[in-house]
C-alpha cells in the first residue's frame, strides 16, 4: 500500500478515465479488473484482477515520483500516479 497512515476504511476506488479495465484508490493503490480475454483460436481464458506494481522514477526536475504502466488495446501506457488520483 502507499499510504501507511490512513486505514483501508478511507480507501474509496474510482475508474480511472480513459484507461479501461483499472480503478485507483484515494490512496494511491492502482489494481487491474476481473476480465475475459478471447484469444486467437476462440477459447476465452478468466483473468483475475490484482494490484499493479507501481515504479519509481526520477522525473524532469529531479523529483521522485511513482509510476504504473497499463497495456490498454494492446499499446504500453505509462503514468504517473500523482496524476492519475488527482
């Protein structure tokens, strides 16, 4: 979890816009949702929805700050968290 000193009572989860398949938490918590994915051959698989891995980085100015990357239609996006929950 990101943030230690509130307790999970406060978490309240939000979809994160235009990134289909993903909610954030007022804590900084970033998880992926249940889904189906229909392969080539036709067979569906079930993928249970868990919580991403967050990366820091340095950015621009020097600052450290937490990213998360999602694959949405295939292509890598990557984001910072900051901005997803603001």
């Amino acid at each position: 979890m990101l943030n230690m000193d509130k307790s999970i009572s406060d978490e309240i989860w939000k979809d994160i816009p235009n990134i289909p398949g993903y909610k954030a938490s007022t804590l900084g918590n970033i998880t992926s949702l249940d889904r189906q994915i229909i392969k080539s051959n036709g067979v569906i698989m079930k993928r249970t929805g868990e919580p991403m891995k967050l990366t820091k980085r340095t950015n621009s100015h020097g600052r450290e700050m937490l990213y998360v990357s999602f694959r949405v239609s295939n292509k890598p996006i990557t984001r910072g968290v900051s901005t997803i929950i603001a």
